[in-house]
C-alpha cells in the first residue's frame, strides 16, 4: 500500500483526525499506483501499524476505513470514478490498469504529489505540470459546456502571450472591438492576465453579446488564491466587451461542497473540480487526442516509478 501521508492524517484517539479528502485519495490512489485491491482490513491494520490510531482500537479504524469507502461511493455517484473501480462492501478493486483511464490517473497524482513533499520535490516542474493540466481540460471543456468552442489562450512556454496578443486573437471570435486604451489598462508584468482558456457558444450572426467562460487552470493547491482571476471586470474592460464573462476556475481536485460554496461566493466563480471534469469526461465519453494521452501517460510513469509505499 502508498505509504499513508503525513498531511491530513492526524492521530485519532477518540475521534477521528483524518481527512476525508485525502483519506479518499490516498485509497485510490494506493489501487492506481500499488495494489490493484485493497481490503479494509488492510487499511484497518496500517492504521494501527502506523500509529494513527491506538493498537487493539479496531473500532475507530473501522470507522476510519468506512468513512473513506463511503466518500469514494459518494464520488462513484457523481460520475467521478473510472468504471473500472470496483467498490465492494470491504474491497476496493480496480479492474483495469490506470493506464486505460490516464485522465483520472493524472489527476489523482496530482492530488498526491500535495500529500508527499519529498516525493513531489524530487519530480518538481510546476510550468509543465500545469501546461499539460491546461491541454487536458481544453479537450475536456467540450464536455462541460456541448456546444460551445473552446481555445487555450493563456501564456505556456511554448506559447509566450501576452494581454494585447489575446484581447487581438479574441476580438474576432467573440465579435468585440477590443480597448482602444488597452495600454492604459494592463501592464508588462500582466502576462496573460489569469487566463488560461476560454469556452464561447457561437452563433452565425456574428453579433455581440456572445455568451463566454473564462477560466484559469489551478493544477497545485495554490488554488484558492487564484478564485478573483482571471477578472471579469478586466477581460469585459480589455475587449470592450457588452458583457461581462462568467469566469470558473479548474483543478484536478476533490473539492468539498462547502470549498466549492465559499469559492463561488467569494470569487464570484464556478468551481469545476476533478468530480465535474471527470463526469463530463465520462458522460460525453471524450477521446483524448493521441499525443495528449501518451505525453500524459509518460508523465504519470516517471512519478509513479518510485511513489512512496509501505515497507
């Protein structure tokens, strides 16, 4: 089994100091990357073995091991899960190798890599990290909103933008004017202004007025400093825009209900976490593009080569 991590597991006498979240992850992650099943036996017995809870305390480690089967179930539900994961009474199993659902892999290691600094150090490349997190959600856009077209259009290495090159990229297919002060409202450090990409529903009267998402891909745990970006107020001022655009933000999370409330509230956003990615992924049965699939898939080999596990 992965080694259990040092963050959010705390140790639990007579309740339970261990986070659903990461508990769930940690579990799903152990039959992505270790064993294919896991028992809550096994679970039961590390705990113990770990320390986290008293030996000879199988009560509340049950309880532990129950809390953790029921968030995956509750995830299953929303359409977040591979179907490939088997969730029985007292059995985890995945039928599959990860491989044959990359995407789901992808973003519960990228989950982990927060639970386990040492091993996330040693694999540290945050701009390609989040450049394939960015190339991953542009194919998986469609799914969230049908219909719609979608573009990346924020600053990669591979792709050095800036605020003025994506206000010109965007006018003509948004059907705006742009700034005639552009200047006068950005500056160089701006780069591309917190935007990552763009989702817009095309009509064939080339009006104004066209329906927009702007969204920002948060592929660490630093997002929720990013919930106020990209600005709606600034994007509606850089186009001239006649309405403002809904922004949201991606992230290959689990995030909690109450997480996503106060983000919303507070950002004035929509939160698409790993839950909403994922069920649109399934839903619309999405096909990554060939070189997006092996660049991911070659990704996750190198970290899970030497993922920490039990001795």
């Amino acid at each position: 089994m992965l080694k259990i991590p040092g963050k959010n597991f705390a140790r639990s006498v007579n309740k339970i100091n261990v986070a659903t979240c990461t508990l769930a992850d940690w579990l799903e992650a152990t039959v992505l990357f270790d064993e294919a099943e896991v028992s809550k036996s096994d679970v039961v017995d590390l705990l113990i073995e770990e320390q986290i809870c008293n030996d000879g305390d199988q009560d509340l480690a049950n309880e532990i091991a129950d809390q953790g089967w029921a968030e995956i179930r509750l995830r299953q539900s929303w359409g977040g899960t591979p179907p490939s994961l088997v969730i029985g009474p007292t059995r985890l199993k995945l039928d599959d190798d990860w491989r044959a659902e990359p995407i789901h892999a992808f973003f519960v290691m990228l989950s982990i890599l927060q639970l386990y600094p040492d091993w996330a150090e040693r694999h540290k490349n945050f701009s390609v990290q989040g450049e394939l997190f960015e190339k991953v959600s542009e194919e998986i856009c469609p799914g969230l909103l049908p219909g719609w077209s979608t573009v990346r259009a924020g600053w990669s290495p591979d792709n050095a933008v800036n605020i003025d090159m994506i206000v010109e990229n965007l006018c003509g297919r948004l059907n705006t004017l742009g700034s005639l002060r552009l200047d006068a409202w950005t500056s160089d450090s701006a780069n591309d202004g917190g935007l990552d990409i763009v989702c817009y529903r095309e009509f064939s009267d080339s009006r104004e007025a066209t329906p927009t998402y702007f969204l920002q891909c948060a592929s660490g745990t630093n997002w929720r400093s990013k919930i106020h970006t990209p600005s709606a107020v600034s994007w509606m001022k850089y186009l001239d825009s006649a309405v403002q655009p809904s922004t949201g933000i991606l992230a290959p999370f689990v995030i909690s209900t109450e997480e996503i409330r106060r983000a919303g509230l507070s950002g004035q956003i929509t939160v698409f976490d790993r839950i909403r990615l994922l069920h649109a992924y399934y839903q619309h049965e999405i096909n990554l593009s060939a070189p997006v699939r092996d660049e991911v898939i070659a990704w996750i080999e190198a970290r899970a080569a030497d993922i920490p596990t039990v001795d």
